[in-house]
C-alpha cells in the first residue's frame, strides 16, 4: 500500500459528488455507489456477526469473505477492474454444501431468528441480496463483472445456511414459518 490517509475529512463530496479509485467523480447516489455501499453495510454486518462467539470454523470463513467483500468495493471503485474470481465462488459453493450437509432437511419456510449470532447472520443475508439488486441495476446501465452477481448470489445462499448452523451450534431450532399459527393470533384478537 503506497500511503495511508493522514486526514479523514476532504470537504470534496459536501456537494453531492464523490470520487472513484480512477479518479472520476460522480454523484453519491449513482448506482455504482449504491452498490459499493450495500457491499460496505454487508461486510459491516459481518463484522457484528464475527463480534459474537462465533464456532472457529464459520469464524475462519467469515472472515475471508470480509476480505472477498473489500475486494469487491474495490473492483466496484474502479470500473473495469475485475478482483473477483470464479475461485471465490466454487470455494462458497464448497463451504455451502459442507455446512448444508449437516443440517436437518427443509420442511418449512424459516423466519430470521433463533441466537443473536443467526438473526445477525439473517440480516446479512438481507444486505446480500439488496447488494446483489444493486448490482444488477448498476449492470443494466454499466459494464459489471459477471463473477460479482454470482459471487453475490451465493453469498446470500451461503448466510442462509450460515445462520442455519449457527443456530445448530447452539442447539437451538431454527424458527419456522406457520401460516395457520398466524391466521390463529389474528382471528384471537
């Protein structure tokens, strides 16, 4: 790394602009930004999930995609640049299948819950999927590495069954969806 930023503050985007790697300037609701910031909140979230007593495994794992998320923010700031690699996303299909393999079957739909670390994870998963959207509203209008959107999809993949086994860790069931359940507290009140 050439140089660290001695000073945070730049007063150059308080009108409404900001810059990319290449130099270029473009307003800080133009799609690419978008995208590099739904990436950022993910791997923002992926932080408090790696903040809790995460087993060592997912610990490992999560962290590398944090990195895999830097690089991508990176590959989103400078248009035509491509850091991410079909690697990153055989290695998410690898860690989805070992985690999915030990788990019970689906019977039903899962609402986000169960411990702290899963509901987390959830909520990542969410963030994924909105970067992924964002991502492909940017590839509508933009040139955009393929690798990125099926990175992404199985990210959102992966945490799902991330925090199913989170939830597993802890013997704790994951929390299911029952409609009927939810017609039967309606009709009590």
């Amino acid at each position: 790394m050439g140089h660290r930023l001695s000073k945070i503050y730049t007063r150059t985007g308080d009108h409404g602009d900001t810059g990319l790697s290449d130099g270029s300037r473009v307003a800080k609701n133009d799609p690419r930004i978008e995208a590099i910031g739904a990436v950022d909140e993910l791997n923002s979230v992926l932080g408090m999930v790696l903040a809790m007593p995460v087993p060592e495994d997912i610990q490992k794992k999560l962290l590398q995609i944090q990195h895999w998320l830097f690089d991508l923010g990176g590959e989103l700031s400078l248009p035509g640049q491509q850091l991410m690699t079909e690697v990153q996303v055989t290695l998410l299909e690898q860690w989805l299948d070992q985690w999915n393999k030990t788990l019970p079957s689906l019977k039903e739909f899962i609402l986000p819950g169960g411990t702290q670390m899963a509901a987390t994870t959830h909520l990542a998963r969410s963030i994924c999927r909105r970067a992924e959207r964002r991502l492909y509203t940017l590839a509508a209008q933009q040139s955009v590495e393929p690798t990125a959107l099926r990175f992404l999809n199985r990210l959102s993949d992966l945490l799902f069954v991330c925090a199913r086994s989170l939830n597993q860790s802890t013997a704790t069931e994951d929390v299911c969806w029952h409609s009927e359940r939810a017609k039967d507290q309606l009709a009590s009140h």
